[in-house]
C-alpha cells in the first residue's frame, strides 16, 4: 500500500513537472494564497458594522464569530478528499467564487440568523481553499525541487496585510460596507480569471477516506502546527491587552503590537526560503521556535513596552516559517495520503487558533495574563526541541 501511495505521488510530481512547473504553476499558487489571506482579513474591519447593524452585545457577537470557525474545521476534511478527487483547480476556483460571494452577504445580512449562515459559508471557503492551496504548493514545491513554501505564505500574509488595511481605507474614506466586500470581492475575481488557468488540474490522487485521525509522523506535526497558529491567536487576541493591562499602554497605541509582529513574520516568509537554502529545514524549524520563545518572554519579563515590542518581533520572525515546514514536511510523510496528511494539519492547526486564545484567557483568571503567555513560550521551547526529531523522520519518509 505504501509503495503504491509512494509511486502515486511519484507520478503526479512527474505530471507537474511535465506541465511546467514553473513560472505559471508557482504564479497560480501565490494568488491562491493572497486571495485566501486577502479575504480572511478583509473581514475584521467590517465586524464593528456587522455588530452595530445586528444590535447584538458582545456575547451574541462572540458566537457569531465561532461561525466562522467552525464552518472552516467542518470543510477541511472533505476539501482535502475533494482536492485529492476533484483537483487543486476546480477546488480553489470554487472555494474562492463561494467566499467572494459570502462576504458581501457578511455586509447585508438584516439579521443575526442570516449572517450566521453566511459566516458558516464563509469559513467553509476559507477552511476548503486553505486545505487545497496548501495540497497545490507541496505538489509544486516537490516538482520544483528547490524550497519554495515560506514564499507562497508570506503572499498569504501580505493579502492578510492589503486585505484588512485595504478594507478599512475604503471604510474610512465614507464608502459603505457593501462596496468595500464588493472591491475585495472584484479583486479577488481579477486575480483567479488571470491565475487560475494555471492552477494544477489534478490533485494527490490518492483514494481512501475522505477523512482519517492523523497518526505517527502527521500527529506530530498536526501538534507542531498547533502551537504555531496557537501562538498567532494569542498574538491576535492578547498582545494588546497585555500592553493595556500589564504595561500601561493607552488602547489607541496597542494595537501596534500584533501591527510589527504581522509585519515580522511576512518579512521573515519572504526571506523563509533562502533561509531554509542555506541552513536547512531543521535549524530553520528549530532556531524559529527558539528564537519565539525568547520574544514572548522578553515581552512578558521586560518592565519596558518598547522592548515588550522588541519581543513581540521576535516572535513573528520565529513563528513565520514553522508553519511553511510543518506543511512541506506534511506532504513529504508517508504514514498517510497527502490529502489526509494536510487536511489534518490544517485542522490542528486552525484548532489552535481557535481554542488557544480562549485556553490563554481562562489560564489567565487565575494565574495571570503574563504567566500564561510564559506558557506559550514553554510550548514553543517544547516545539524546537522536538523539531530535529519530525523532520529526521519525515526526511527519511522522503528517501524512501
């Protein structure tokens, strides 16, 4: 069974390859990943219209939100058997047309129900095009034969960039919400007419299940990816609040902090693959958990907000090539289908974002914001140290 799963992926890196894995397949692969970046923050500036058009408090919004994540963990699973059957083409092309047409109704819906199912729509976009552009990128990265993953997430990370601050120029020049979904949604539109044609044809190609729990190798890299996007989400949902809370910070500056880590850990993507070139993927893995547990606890210990700053740095450089490895390392394993392997991961990973910040929160009732923001930095210590070992065996999952 192995030796067939070997030689289906075998075959289809030879298709790749034979199709001209090149400029075209690499160009395709960079806008599927900004469309996706793009259209996941295109949404945060709009939640303060969507809250005031609802009228809802708080709480209600807060549920509303968990729509969207759980949209995208119910869509993983199937997107990967989809993108194994289907093909990378037709599932990205399909996930983008469904979340280019949810997001305008995220600006219209009149009540709480409509925009909850729309949010359910949108995160099921956003989960299928994540798992299938990260299936096309293994496909291209492996018939390239050069390291070439970290570049397609820092384009996810610079649409997350032009997506939001976009969005919120358009809503601060007087345009209404709508027009804003409708420009990101024309862009989008724009760049999968002139991409998309490029897109690979065929997927894995691997049969079984259209889902499996993740084992051996997978599991420790589904855990890995778990507390990289675990650590995002605490950056998303508490960096500020520790520079109100803790360090005095006024709330209108705050904000800065997840600001210089964004742009961190884009820098750092763009510059991920000539790294991985030159040090290899495991000093690249382990240095970047290293070097966040650090930054995490500079941020904590230091009774200075710019070195709090300096900290947060640190940990968008670190953070900002272990999840393009995890998921090259994924599609190198041979303990699961590529499909099932990267469906899984994306999952983990997605779990992290959603459950970690809530966990760091109830930590921090009874222990504190700053203690519990050190155990993030003890879980990406836990990460680095066990980074040579899953890539040891995913190298030698490679070689044979």
């Amino acid at each position: 069974m192995d030796g067939a799963r070997m030689t289906l992926a075998e075959t289809h890196a030879a298709e790749t390859r034979a199709s001209g894995a090149g400029a075209g397949e690499i160009a395709s692969t960079r806008a599927a990943f900004f469309v996706s970046g793009l259209a996941m923050a295109a949404w945060a500036p709009l939640v303060p219209y969507a809250k005031a058009r609802l009228g809802v408090d708080d709480g209600t919004l807060g549920l509303l939100l968990l729509c969207l994540g759980g949209g995208s963990l119910m869509a993983m699973p199937l997107a990967g058997m989809l993108t194994a059957r289907l093909g990378c083409r037709r599932v990205i092309l399909a996930a983008a047309a469904v979340i280019a047409c949810a997001l305008p109704a995220l600006t219209v819906g009149a009540d709480v129900a409509m925009v909850a199912a729309a949010l359910l729509v949108f995160g099921a976009g956003l989960g299928t095009i994540d798992v299938a552009m990260n299936i096309q990128a293994v496909l291209v990265e492996r018939a390239s034969g050069r390291a070439i993953m970290s570049g397609f997430h820092g384009l996810f990370s610079l649409g997350g960039i032009t997506g939001a601050g976009g969005t919120a120029a358009i809503l601060w020049g007087g345009a209404p919400p709508l027009a804003a979904a409708l420009a990101v949604m024309a862009i989008m539109a724009a760049l999968m007419l002139r991409y998309g044609g490029r897109l690979l044809r065929h997927g894995t190609g691997s049969g079984g299940p259209a889902f499996a729990l993740p084992r051996g190798p997978v599991l420790a890299i589904g855990i890995l990816c778990f507390i990289c996007f675990l650590t995002e989400g605490a950056m998303l949902d508490w960096s500020a609040v520790f520079l109100t809370d803790v360090r005095g910070v006024a709330a209108a500056q705050a904000g800065i902090a997840f600001a210089l880590f964004s742009v961190a850990m884009t820098a750092g993507r763009f510059l991920g693959d000539r790294l991985v070139q030159a040090a290899g993927p495991t000093i690249v893995l382990c240095g970047g958990g290293l070097c966040a547990a650090c930054g995490l606890t500079l941020a904590v210990l230091s009774p200075w907000p710019a070195a709090a700053l300096a900290g947060f740095v640190l940990v968008g450089a670190g953070c900002s090539n272990v999840a393009p490895l995890l998921f090259s390392a994924a599609g190198r394993q041979r303990s699961m289908p590529e499909h099932l392997s990267v469906a899984a991961v994306t999952t983990l990973g997605y779990a992290g974002v959603l459950a970690g910040p809530a966990g760091i929160g109830l930590v921090a009732d009874h222990v504190g914001l700053g203690t519990a923001l050190l155990g993030v930095a003890g879980l990406l210590t836990l990460m680095a140290a066990a980074s040579p070992a899953v890539m040891r065996v995913t190298r030698g999952a490679e070689r044979a």
